[in-house]
C-alpha cells in the first residue's frame, strides 16, 4: 500500500467512525513530508493535516486563494518545486474544498468588491477570470492545476501528484487524481520510448557515466545559476511527450446521499492527530 492509498483508506474509515483509524506514518517514511496545496479558506484550518492523518513536520502547507494554479512556471508552481528540492518534499497533493468561495464569485461580484476597496475597473486586468483563475467547478480546479504541475519541466518526473477533494463539513477526502498511476503510466511509456526510438538512451541509463560510475549531482544553491545538464532535462522533455493526456481519474467514493444529515463537526479530526504506531 501506498502513501496516499493509506490516507485514503484511513480517512474513509475514520468518516465511518471507525476510532482506530489512522496511517502508520513510519511506514511511509520515503514517501514523506508532503508538499499540499490548499485554498486560504480559515475553514480548512482545523482540518489540516489531521484529515490526511499525517503529522505537522510531515505536512508542508502551501495555500492560496482557491487552490489555483494559473501556469506551469506561476509562482505557486516555483513554491512546489522549492518545497520539493530544499524542504525534502516527497510527493504533492492539491486538495480543493467544497464550497469554496473562490469558485463562487462571478465577475461582477470581483469588480463591486474591488470598487468598494478603492479598485476601479479601470485597474484591473481586463480578463478578471484568466487573471485571477476563477472557476466554476472545484473539481475541475483541482484537475487542472494537477495538470500545470505534472507537466511543469521544474517538477520531477519522479514525483507523484494528486487531486483531492476535501468535504468541509465532514473531512471526507475524494481522490480525484491518482498520482501513482500517472507516474506508472509516464514510466511505462518513458520505457516503451527509449527501447522503441532511441537505442542510445538505453546505453546512457545502464551506465550514465563513462566510467561506469553513478552520477554525482551538480552542487548549486538556490538563487544562482544552475548550469543545464544533458539527460535530465531530456528525459523530462521525452515523459512530457508520451504522458497520456489527462491523468487517470479515479473516484474511490460515490457521492455523500443528498438526504444525509451534515454532522456539526469533523468527526475524522482526533482519531488522526500525531497518531503514532501502535504496539499490537
Ligand atoms: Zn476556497
């Protein structure tokens, strides 16, 4: 079992109030800390991380307004990478809400506001949606901004990304991007790619160095130029090319009944807070 299967599992059976649920955090101890995404909602606040079961130093937390995700190279996108390369991120996880308000507010609604803040129209972009990356639906959102990460080229082919949904009033996530099999599906093809067009490339991973010796990595630090490399830039070029389209979707739940009665509190809160392996 994955990371992410392992939250997902726990987090269902803790909605189900289940007390013993939670994820053995020092089993995945490679696959941690987590780089999530979030909206700014204050909502989120106490749902965060102890939905996903996960400790606080394992749970790097990175938010913005609706979880947007507007480029490939945006500086949200730039906040991910850096999580990754200085703070060890393992694996990223966008995780929109619902009823998030981001998604909620039409173009007019923007324009009053900003007017009543001393904003005229006059000085606001003229594309207030693509500006702003207002959305219609947070599952698209979600989607999308998978997207932008997955195929940013400063983001690893190495690490997965998923899409999630976060039930506000319950804590109940819903997978929407399974971020294992995008990253199996780039690998497979990756693999197909080289042994199909590109003999050499083969060479080149059984033995990236002349003399047989791994390669060492280039020593740089953050804010200087960092010199380009050969293969690893290609190699990111090449899983771009053959990447399916769209990454898998997958939906592990059905949609909460509408006559269901919210509870007034996230019941998955406590069974989750700095769960640690039990002695059984
Ligand atoms: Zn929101």
């Amino acid at each position: 079992m994955r990371l992410f299967e392992a939250i997902l599992d726990a987090n269902h059976r803790a909605a189900a109030g289940d007390k013993s649920a939670g994820v053995r955090v020092a089993e995945f101890a490679d696959s941690l800390p987590v780089v999530a995404l979030t909206c700014i909602d204050p909502r989120l606040n106490p749902l965060m991380p102890e939905v996903l079961g996960l400790p606080e130093e394992n749970f790097i937390w990175l938010r913005n307004a609706g979880n947007i995700i507007t480029g490939s190279m945006s500086s949200t996108i730039r906040s991910l990478a850096l999580a990754c390369v200085v703070k060890g991120g393992k694996e990223i996880a966008v995780i929109g809400h619902s009823d998030c308000r981001a998604g909620q507010t039409t173009v007019l609604q923007l324009t009053e506001r900003f007017a009543a803040l001393g904003v005229g129209r006059a000085k606001l972009p003229d594309n207030l949606v693509e500006f702003f990356g207002v959305f219609a639906s947070e599952r698209q959102n979600v989607l999308k901004a998978v997207e932008f990460i997955r195929h940013s080229p400063i983001i690893g082919p190495k690490v997965p990304v998923h899409g999630l949904l976060v039930d506000i009033q319950t804590g109940r996530l819903e997978w929407l991007v399974n971020g294992y099999q995008a990253l199996d599906a780039a690998a497979a093809h990756f693999a197909e790619a080289i042994h199909v067009q590109d003999p050499t490339m083969q060479a080149a991973f059984a033995s990236p160095e002349p003399d047989g010796s791994e390669k060492k990595p280039v020593e740089t630090k953050v804010g200087e130029p960092e010199p380009v490399t050969g293969w690893s830039v290609k190699d990111a070029k090449v899983i771009e090319m053959h990447a399916p389209e769209a990454p898998p979707k997958v939906r592990l739940v059905d949609e909460k009944p509408a006559h269901a009665p919210a509870p007034k509190r996230p019941p998955v809160i406590s069974p989750f807070r700095n769960r640690t392996r039990r002695n059984s």
